[in-house]
C-alpha cells in the first residue's frame, strides 16, 4: 500500500508530502471520461497545488489551467501548459501581472472589476493586442461551506454584482481591445452538495436568456470549481464524485449552439493524492490531555487552523491494539498549531510515523516559513 511506501521514506527525513501519482493518473482519467461527448473544458486550478511535478503530471493529462498570479503563469508555462488553455483570475492583478498573461497569448483574462478592464484595456492597446476576457460574476448564491471559502454571496469581494452587470457587460463591449468571451463564476470550495451547484446552473440559464434578448452571446461560460472531497473517508472515496457534479450542469445548462462550458477544479483534483508525513516528537501528558506532538505544524499544513478544517490522521507505526486519545499538534508558538483533538490512535510513541490524509490540496501551496521553519519536502509514488 502506498502508506506504506511514505513510512519507507520517511527514513529520508520528516515532514515531508507524499504523493501517490497513480491516483492523480486515475482521477484525471475519470474526469477526461466523464466530459468526453460534451463541449467541457477542465483547468486545473493551480493554486491548490504547484509542486512542478504535480503540474506536469496534470499538463500530460491535456487539462488547461486556472490561475492566480503572474508567477503561477510563470509556472503552468514552464510545466509546459499551452497558453490557449490559461485562465486568469483574481481581484488585484497588478500591471506586471497583467503583462506577464498579455506577452504569453493567455486564452482568457476572467475580470472582476470596471477599473480592471480599463487597466487591461489600456495595457493591451499599448502593446497592439486584444485580449480575451470573462467577466467574473457574483451570483449571490450561498455554497454552503466555510465562510472563509464561500466566494458567490453579494457580502464577498470576488466578480461583479448582479445588478451592475449589464454595465459591465457594456463596457467590456466597448473597449477597443478587450474580446468579451463570456462570464466566469465560481460560488466557493469544498462544496459537499449538488444544490448549490444547481443554482449555479439556473442563474446561468437565467442571465443567457436575459443577454440574448439584449442581443449578446458569448462564445462561452466558466462555472468555476468548488467541488468537494471527502475528508472523512478518504480511503473509501479517493475519488471525487466527479460524475454526479458534471452531470449537474449536462442536464442543467442550455447551452447555445457552439459554447463551450469551462470549469476550474483544484482541490478534487489533487486533495486525496497528497499526505503530509510527519513524526513523533514528544508524547505529552497533562493533566487534563494526552499530546501527540508531531515534528509538522500549522507551516506546513494551515487548513486545520485556518479553518478548523478535519484531515484523518493515521499512525502508520504502531501495531498496537491498544487504543487511546491524543490531541495531535504541531511545534509551532500558536495555540492553534492543532491538526486534531480527541484522536483516537493505537497507543503512540515518540519515532512512530504519523500519516494526515487528503493534503494534496491547499497543504504544500500554503506552507510557510513561520518560525524560520523549513518548507516541506515532497516526495512522489510512481
Ligand atoms: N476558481 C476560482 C476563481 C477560485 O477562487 C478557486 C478557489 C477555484 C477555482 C478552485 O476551487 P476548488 O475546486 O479547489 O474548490 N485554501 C482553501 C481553499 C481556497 C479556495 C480558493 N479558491 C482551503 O484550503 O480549503
């Protein structure tokens, strides 16, 4: 079993990531499976992970990429990613930032804001091009997931309110070098429901129909990611319902003739292929707990104390019957340095190998170096 190759490795050193990148392999050929037939397109959302090697696993499997930087530009172009296959978000693109998509021919810009068009207008008319763009709606529709990653409610500072749209709309029409190629929305992450989903499918219906009658079409729509993965279980559900989310928007959506429907997938992409590999440094007893003290923090995986969010923790050491209760935390100065409380764990030992699950995505992406900690190493499965 792959967990078992990460304890092998962990001989190398901890903390590290493992990746198991023929579940990467399996989970791009599923979603290559279910849009096969359908005028769908998948990017891969770089943000939840940029380790090289993921993305040019991911590039061979023909995906496109959603992005959210100039350097993640930077990136997708050197893992090779075609940049008729890029899509650029984000709320503050700097003019550097926007430079970086306009030089490389990026397919599309998905814009957020009046100001940001002008900006990307002016900037492409100086270098004698015309760029792609998606205007980024919010659609006020409540994804029903942590506030902290719940991005489509009119309370969020993400795309272009609905009642300012057909300006919007108007404006991205009128600059001379900007090439209006539909609307973008993506409603949040980690959406664990269809519903939501469907919402998203109606309020698209919705605002084709309302643009048709003003005598616009768009050559395409980008329903954004937010698919979730299963944290609980991830052992039993190392793939992600990826057929039951298309399925919302084949039989949702009334496309028009020749539009194509894009979609920006991250953490169902890469959650469950990652594990963050750590050891025990201490075990603790206090009066009141029993710590399992792990030689991995919050700098390496923030997810739990940013959003107190669970990840299955396995002791992949012990062969102990005996089992107890342990909070497992990490060695950084915070109180929320905590990856889970009340864990039961076969009896643990300072040296055991301690596998956190489902951290392929928004792990290795958000580390730090908090502490004048080391980043993480990574190390891959093939
Ligand atoms: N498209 C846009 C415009 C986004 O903002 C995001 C994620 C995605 C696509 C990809 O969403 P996904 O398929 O991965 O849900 N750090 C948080 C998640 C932040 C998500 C930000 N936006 C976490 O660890 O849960």
């Amino acid at each position: 079993m792959h967990l078992d190759t990460f304890m092998s490795l962990a001989l190398k050193g901890t903390p590290f990531y493992g990746y198991n990148l023929p579940l990467l392999r399996r989970t791009l050929d599923t979603i290559k499976q279910e849009i096969a037939g359908y005028p769908f397109m998948v990017h891969y959302a770089v943000k939840a992970n940029g380790n090289p090697r993921i993305l040019n696993e991911i590039q061979q499997s023909g995906l496109g990429v959603d992005l959210v930087s100039g350097n993640e530009i930077l990136a997708a172009l050197k893992a090779g990613f075609d940049p008729g296959k890029m899509a650029y978000a984000g709320v503050g693109k700097t003019d550097r930032e926007i430079e970086i998509g306009i030089d490389n021919d990026i397919f599309c810009f998905n814009v957020e804001s009046e100001p940001e068009m002008e900006v990307i207008n002016e900037i492409a008319a100086r270098k004698g091009k015309t760029v792609g763009v998606a205007i980024r709606v919010n659609p006020d529709i409540d994804a029903h997931t942590h506030r902290y990653i719940t991005t489509g409610t009119s309370a969020d500072k993400f795309g272009i309110d609905l009642p300012m749209l057909d300006e919007a709309v108007d404006l991205a029409m009128k600059l001379p070098n900007l090439h209006l190629r539909g609307l973008h929305f993506h409603i949040g992450s980690q959406v664990t429901t269809i519903e939501p989903f469907k919402m998203l499918c109606d309020k698209i219906n919705q605002l084709l129909e309302h643009f048709e009658k003003r005598g616009i079409s768009f050559e395409m729509i980008d329903a954004g990611g937010g698919l979730g993965v299963n944290y609980e279980q991830p052992e039993k559900n190392p793939i992600a319902p990826f057929h039951d989310f298309f399925e919302v928007f084949k039989k949702g959506l009334k496309l028009r003739q020749g539009q194509m429907v894009h979609f920006e997938l991250g953490r169902s992409i890469v959650a469950q292929c990652g594990a963050l590999i750590a050891k025990v440094v201490f075990v603790k007893q206090n009066a009141a707990k029993k710590f399992v003290i792990l030689d991995a923090g919050m700098t390496d995986l923030i997810r739990p104390a940013l959003y107190n969010s669970h990840h299955k923790i396995v002791n992949l050491t012990s062969q102990e019957k005996e089992i107890d209760t342990y909070d497992v935390v990490g060695p950084i100065c915070e109180s929320s340095d905590v990856f889970g409380t009340d864990q039961q764990l076969p009896m643990t030992r300072r040296g055991d190998i301690i596998a956190i699950l489902s951290a392929g995505a928004y792990g290795e992406s958000m580390a730090s170096t908090y502490n004048m900690r080391s980043l993480p190493q990574s190390h891959f499965i093939d």
